[in-house]
C-alpha cells in the first residue's frame, strides 16, 4: 500500500472511531426518561398483564373504578380548594396559628377520608382476585403505592 493511500485509510478509521466514541458518551450522558417497570400501564392492564384478570373481571374492576372516581372527586376538589385557602393566608401578615391549624387538619381529615376510601377499593378490588391472583395483586398494590411516594424531579428520575 502506497504511503498516501494508507494514510487516508488511518483518518478514515479515526474518524470511524472518534464518531462512535462521541455516540456512546451521547447514549450515555444525554439525560432520558426511562419508564420503570410498568410505570407508564394502567391499573386495567396491569390487572390484565400482571395478575391476569378475565374480561369478566375487568367488567366488574370497571365498575368499582368508575364509582370510586365518582365517590373521591367530591374530596379531591374539597381538598385543593381547602390548599387554596391556606396558602392564600401566605400573604396575609396577621394569620393566626388557630387559623393555620384549622384548615391544616381539615387537610388532615380530608387526606384520612381519601385514604380510608383508597384502601376499601382495594379491598373491593381483590375480592374480585381468584384465590391464586391474591397474592400477586397484593405485591402489585404494595409497589403502586411506593412508586407514588417517590419524588417527582428530574435528578431521581435520571439516576434510576
């Protein structure tokens, strides 16, 4: 191989190498979301997928999810608009602590009451379960619960 011709060979192959050496610390250092473990599935499909529920399950799961979504949204609204009257006391210099502490438990007894709900749904819920589902719609309910209470920024959801 004359010299010219093996030297054009050589950048040709650094250049080859220098542009996958840049694609790989892109792949690597460009920030992305990766979705966890079912993170991005419905509750629905998840109790298709997951724990294998029968279109005659689904039907009756359909049914309890539309009466809780009907039963809660009443206590959602009165919570934010609760939220929304604390935190518009943020301005207000003579707020008093009784004042403060009023609204704050009727958040309390609002959350209770939203909680109480949430845990007879899904107590409803897995009576649907045939006896062998129990166990894996328990598991999954357990890690619902604890992707919820995850923080929500962008540093956590990186360095998963």
């Amino acid at each position: 191989m004359s010299k010219p011709a093996s030297n054009k060979v050589l950048v040709l192959i650094i250049c080859v190498l220098l542009l996958t050496n840049i694609a790989v610390l892109a792949w690597l250092f460009w920030p992305k979301h990766r979705p966890i473990e079912n993170e991005r599935m419905g509750a629905t499909e998840l109790l298709k997928s997951d724990v294998g529920f029968s279109p005659e399950q689904l039907a009756s799961y359909k049914s309890l999810k539309d009466k809780q979504k009907e039963t809660v949204r009443p206590l959602f609204e009165r919570m934010r608009n609760t939220k929304d009257s604390l935190f518009g006391l943020l301005g207000d210099s003579l707020v008093t602590d009784s004042t403060l502490n009023t609204l704050t438990d009727h958040i309390a007894a609002n959350q209770k009451a939203l909680d109480l709900l949430a845990f007879h749904h899904f107590s409803e819920v897995r009576k649907i379960c045939r006896p062998e589902q129990r166990a894996v719609y328990d598991s999954m309910v357990i890690k619902m619960f604890h992707r919820m209470g995850r923080p929500q920024n962008k540093r956590t959801e990186e360095k998963k």
